[in-house]
C-alpha cells in the first residue's frame, strides 16, 4: 500500500501481456483448504510453533488480519492458525513468477510493492462481504534485520473505512529460522525451535469507530512489533550453525569503528571490516561480541538502527545521492523477466531517476519515482533470479523493473533505508509548513 504512482517509458518487448491485477480474487475451495492446513501445520509442529491468542474468542470472519513477515516461514503459521477459516491475501508480483496458477487458487492477490492500487481496496471489500478474511502483510517485505519495518499509515485508514474487526498476528524467531540475508540452510532451520506467534483481537468495530487513525496505527504498530536476535537472546534459542553469519554484511554495510561503508565482509560465525580489520562473532544465541576492543552495538538490530541514523543525517544535511550503472529486468507476468537493458540509475533527494536503452531496438527507457510518493522500497540480496545479485525493485503502478547497480561499491540496504528517510523529512517539512501557515 502506498502513495506514489511514478512515471516511466517502458522496455521490453511490447507484445508481452502484464498481470492482470484486475482479476476477481478466489477463496481457497473445498478441497484446498484442507490440504494447506494439513502442509501447514506439519511445518508449523516441526518447529514446535507456539501460538498464543487474546481476546479471540467468539471472533469470526469477516475481519482483517495484520501481520508482521520475517519469512516465508510466516504464511504456515498463519495458514494452520486461520483454518477452517478462508481468505484472500495480497502478494508481491514476484511471488508469482512460475505459480500464478496455484497462488490464486490459495487466495493470492498481485499487488505491485509500494503502488496506491485503487483496486486493493476493492478487493479488500469484496473480501469483507463476502465473509472471508482479508490478510495483510504490513510491511510489504520481509524484514531486513529481524526488526519490524515501516508500517504506512494507510493500514489505519484501511481499518477505518472497513468497520469489521481487527487482528493482528505477530509471529516471532522466523528471522532467526530463516534470515533475508541468510543462506537458507536447512541445517539452521532445524535448529530454531520453538518459534512463537500472538494472535491478538486489536479492534471491535466500535472500538474502531471511536478511536483516531492516529491511536489505531499506533495501536496496531505495538502489537506487531517484533525485534528477532532479542527474542532469540531472551528465549535462549541456540544457533550452533557455524555459517550463521554469512550474509550478515548485507545488513551491516557500514564498519562502526572506522565508518568506512560497503566494506563489511562475513565468514562463518564472524562479521569484519576490510578496511580497518575489525570484527565480531555473532554468538550462538544472537549477539555480537567484538573479537578485539569495544563491542559497539550487543545485537544486529542495534547496528542496522544505528546505520538509520547516519543515513538520516545525510538526508538532513541534503547530501544524501547515489549514482550507479545498472542492468535492468522487467517483470511484465508470472512466466518470468525480461531483460531491457542498461543504463544510469540515481537516487537523491528528489526520488529514483532511471534512464537507459532497450537492448531489442535500441529506444531509450525512463522511469521517474518522486520520493514524496515512496514511503519504502524492496530490495534483494543475491536474487535467485538475477544472478545471485543484490537489486532494487522500482514499480509503478502498471510496471515492476528489478534494477541491478553494477560497477561500483553500494548497498542496497542503504538504499532501502534513505527511501524511507527521505520520505520522512519530506513529509516532516511539509506538515511543519502547514502548521506554520495556521499560527
């Protein structure tokens, strides 16, 4: 959900049909269902899932469900807690790439990232009329560092306008089981257990009527909060994978002893800088403890919080711009990408400014994404589909482009992050304007 449209000239092929986002969304049938809840709860039992539910009782669909999203790992939860209850549930375009087919018939909705999609709230509504569950992942990806990530106002006002019930279901230790940044092995999987998950009643209908979308997003942001290599600390769930740092530097880009940015490396159970030779071992139960000297941040979400901060400073100052070649696919449909071409990508502070040439008819491309109408944006780290590389995923409301910076250091996560402060401050200025226009 989001507030930006974007402007672009498209690459790629023109006869290539696009998504239709249009089309009506379907409940899991009869014989579904079943099968889901059955895969689900399997998944769920193996990790001894948890699940600890407040002020649920008596409460049925209709209702809309909020959830936090650290791993795939979160959709068996959700799907084994839900059942024999049905639902439609939006998702990323790139999730149906080679399964459209069978994400539609589970209830998936393609929903392009970060867009203001008229048709979401339609389908939300036919949703809520006709009985079923409309579930949301609020933060639109998973998070980066185990830590909940930006929730936009317009989950409140979602609430609001729709007068049913509100739940929320918090799930915690999927970060851990499955890190973004993370290799994916099996072997850490196995090793996280018990995980846990809350599912919580956050709002009757009237008491969705008598609260301000302020207290309703507030409200809704608490619950779902989560912070994973805290839990993981508190809950004592050990990690003995000995790889189970590798990737961690994708996250921790910037080396807090000598500042230096884009040099972070990992091995193994160790993070280190390349610049100034420092490092840290992540331990067993999910802290950081520097091998030589001070041990700045104890977890990794107080290291990538701190990395917020000096972006934010750059955004204050007006200096923040990053500026790359980069190689760009389109995701027209779910049979995959088609490559456009090269080109130039710069973020500053006014938005993305993309421009290159399409590599079948040498015509030039352009997209222009104002950083007022982005409130955050996805990223990937050594996609699957882009050959094990780190890529920004640009999208307007008709359009996905998974943009791939080449010959230069950068961090995606830095990226992801400036997006988020420059909206920001942008929005902070504009609101201060406002006021001062009234006194």
């Amino acid at each position: 959900m989001s507030m930006g449209h974007g402007r672009y000239t498209r690459g790629g092929p023109p006869a290539k049909k696009k998504f239709d986002l249009t089309k009506p969304a379907t409940a899991q049938d009869n014989f579904v269902a079943p099968l889901i809840y059955g895969f689900s709860t399997v998944r769920r039992w193996i990790h001894n899932g948890k699940v600890t539910k407040t002020g649920m009782e008596g409460i049925k669909p209709p209702y809309i469900l909020i959830c936090n999203h650290n791993a795939f790992y979160d959709f068996y939860v959700m799907s084994s807690i839900q059942y024999p209850h049905k639902g439609v549930y939006p998702a990323a375009v790139d999730d149906y790439i080679g399964r459209e087919y069978f994400l539609r018939k589970f209830g998936g909705v393609p929903k392009r990232k970060y867009t203001a999609d008229i048709g979401l709230l339609r389908t939300c509504r036919k949703a809520i009329q006709d009985g079923l569950v409309f579930g949301i992942y609020a933060e639109a990806r998973y998070s980066l560092c185990g830590v909940t990530e930006v929730i936009p106002d317009a989950i409140g006002q979602l609430c609001k306008h729709m007068k049913v019930p509100v739940v929320t279901l918090t799930c915690r230790g999927h970060h851990i089981y499955d890190p973004f940044w993370g290799d994916h092995s099996i072997v850490r999987k196995l090793q996280v257990r018990p995980v846990e998950a809350e599912l919580t009643l956050a709002f009757t209908p009237e008491q969705l009527e008598e609260a301000t979308l302020d207290e309703v997003n507030e409200k809704i942001r608490k619950l779902i909060y989560n912070d994973d290599f805290r839990w993981q600390y508190d809950r004592h769930v050990r990690v003995s994978y000995p790889k189970r740092a590798e990737g961690l530097n994708k996250v921790l880009y910037q080396c807090p002893h000598c500042m230096t940015e884009y040099k972070m490396r990992s091995k193994g159970d160790k993070i280190y800088c390349e610049n100034c030779g420092k490092s840290w071992t992540l331990t067993e139960y999910g802290q950081l403890q520097a091998n030589s000297g001070e041990t700045e941040f104890r977890y990794p979400t107080d290291w990538y919080l701190w990395e917020r901060e000096q972006v934010k400073k750059e955004v204050l100052a007006g200096t923040y711009r990053f500026e790359s070649q980069v190689d760009v696919n389109d995701l027209p449909n779910s049979r995959g990408f088609v490559h456009m071409g090269r080109g130039t990508l710069i973020h500053d502070m006014d938005g993305f400014h993309l421009k290159g040439i399409r590599e079948y008819d040498g015509e030039p491309f352009s997209m222009e994404i104002p950083a007022a109408g982005q409130y955050a944006a996805h990223v990937e780290y050594s996609y699957r589909f882009g050959k094990k590389r780190d890529c920004i995923d640009l999208n307007t409301i008709d359009d996905t482009w998974y943009v791939f910076p080449e010959r230069c250091e950068f961090s995606v996560t830095k990226i992801s992050l400036a997006v988020e402060e420059i909206y920001n401050e942008i929005w902070r200025r504009r609101h201060a304007e406002k006021q001062n226009s009234k006194e």
